[in-house]
C-alpha cells in the first residue's frame, strides 16, 4: 500500500465537500442580508443581525471554495465586516480633568457581590452605572457604595431592571424615568452642560419582549435628541451596531460609539451588548476584564 494514497482526497468526495461549503456560505450569507432587512419585521431576523461578524467569519474561511471572482466578491465583503468591527478605534483622553465612569451590568442573582463591590471600589472611577443592581440581596452593596459614593439615585427592586447611578460630586439632578410604566432609565444632569443616560432595555427573547424593547429606544431616542447638553449614553443596550434598529437609534439620537463595534461583553456567546455612545465631548471606552457577572464592566473616560 502506498501511504501517500491516504492522504489524496477521491475527487468526487472533494467535489462535494465544495459544493456542500458554498451551498452553507450562501446560505448565511443570504440570511445575514435577510435579517438586515427584515429586522424590523420579526425579531427572530433581528436576533440574527447580532451574530454578523460570526457568519463573516465562517463565509471568509469558506470562501475559498469558490472560483477567484466569487472568492475575492465575498472576502472583499467580509474583510469590510471585520474592519466594522474594530471601530471605532480606542484612545484614551489623557485629561486628569476627565470623568472615569464605570458602567457595568452587575448580573442580578451574581453570587459573589461582596468580590464585585472590591472590583468596583478599586477602579477609584468618579460614577457608577449599575443596572441589575438592587433589591433585598442587594442592601449591603448598596449600602457600601452609598458610604463611598454620597450621591446617587436609582431604582431598588427585586428585578434584573433595578438600576444605579453613584457619584462622587453631586449632580445638579439626578431622576428615574420609566418607559411603558415598567422599564426604567436615569437621567443625570452634571456640571458643565453634561448629562448621562443610563439605559437597561428588555433583551428581546420574545415577540412581546422584543416590541417592548423597540418602543423603549423610541422613547430613549426622543429623550436624549431633545436633550441639548453634551450627552452620554451607557448600559446594557441588548442590542449590537450589527442590528440596523441600533443604527436607527443612534442616528436619530445623534450620537456617536465609544466602544469597539465587536467588544464582547455578554456570555455565552460573546456580544457587544454593553454600549456607550455620546454627543459633542469626546469619550473613550474599553472593557475590562471579566469578573463574576455574565456582562463585562465598561471603563470610559468623558470630557
């Protein structure tokens, strides 16, 4: 027997091994551009919008069983994804006179508060963005970041929509708005024309769940556009730059990213849910390391 035979592929198993990999590309690639469209028509096509960047991946890798011009039409599209990807890139200010905001989705029913409140406390940030933070197992952390943090409002409940806003320096205002009666959001309203959203919308698990969200970002979008200082938006948004009705939301408020299109920030599967977005002073943001939540906290620095 000759050993270099094992390694020859049978031309009829190869050949359909290429027409099975473009036959799985096209389909991808025909449903990423379905979901585009359709995403405000079904949430489940919206749902997909998220896992874009993935199906570039896979449809790049595949690419090259298809003949050259095909193969350089989709790298040349995947390539453009990819580049989305990274941007916008990040910075840093380098302004001692800046504020250090943390924001980040503490996971409601996290195990190991006491080790995040320490995570929290050593980033030494100027305000604290918590949503899924309150309630009864919460009122030790909370009590030990009001001893750290003498400003702050929010909404304590037994709920993953509790949400937070500490800060160091009072707030000229510092109010819990509710969309729907239900959803929560903070406005705070700082020295020197600035003003920070906290925003924590429904994740869109189901249909009603998903109209839910939508009207959410209408109302946030009204909001913060009629909002003339300069403006930063943080939270878990449960949504991605891949889904046009965060495109939509961010055009309409006039606002732009600070964070990496693709940074992951929510397990299992790794997607930028975790935003922030601003208006007129520059800000700058990067995810820190995981802790014991499924979200990652998010460090930004605002002028």
């Amino acid at each position: 027997m000759h050993h270099n035979n094992l390694y020859k592929m049978n031309p009829k198993l190869k050949t359909a091994l290429l027409k099975r990999c473009r036959f799985y590309s096209i389909s991808i690639f025909v449903l990423l551009i379905l979901a585009q469209i359709l995403a405000f028509v079904w949430f489940g096509f919206e749902w997909l919008t998220h896992f874009t960047l993935h199906g570039s991946i896979l449809i790049l890798l595949a690419s090259f069983a298809f003949k050259r011009r095909w193969r350089y039409l989709l790298q040349a599209i995947c390539c453009t994804v990819i580049i989305f990807a990274f941007l916008p890139f990040s910075g840093s200010l380098k302004d001692d006179s800046s504020l250090k905001i943390i924001a980040y989705n503490m996971y409601f029913e996290n195990k190991e508060k006491d080790q995040e409140i320490t995570f929290l406390l050593a980033q030494q940030a100027d305000i604290l963005a918590l949503t899924e933070m309150g309630g009864l197992g919460w009122q030790k952390q909370l009590q030990t970041l009001q001893a750290n943090y003498p400003f702050s409002c929010g909404h304590s409940i037994d709920s993953p929509f509790a949400i937070q806003l500490f800060s160091k320096q009072k707030p000229l205002s510092c109010e819990v708005h509710f969309i729907e009666d239900t959803y929560p959001y903070i406005r705070a309203v700082l020295p020197n024309q600035r003003t920070i959203f906290v925003l924590h919308p429904p994740p869109p698990v189901n249909r009603e769940l998903a109209n839910d969200r939508l009207i959410y970002f209408q109302a946030a979008t009204q909001k913060i556009a009629a909002d003339n200082n300069a403006v930063l938006v943080v939270g878990d948004l449960n949504n991605t730059p891949y889904s046009p009705i965060y495109r939509r939301f961010a055009k309409h408020a006039q606002l732009k990213d600070a964070l990496a299109n693709a940074t992951p920030t929510w397990k299992p599967f790794f997607l930028p849910l975790d935003r922030v977005l601003y208006r007129k002073n520059q800000a700058y943001a990067h995810a820190l390391k995981w802790q014991y939540s499924d979200h990652r906290a998010i460090a930004i620095e605002w002028k």
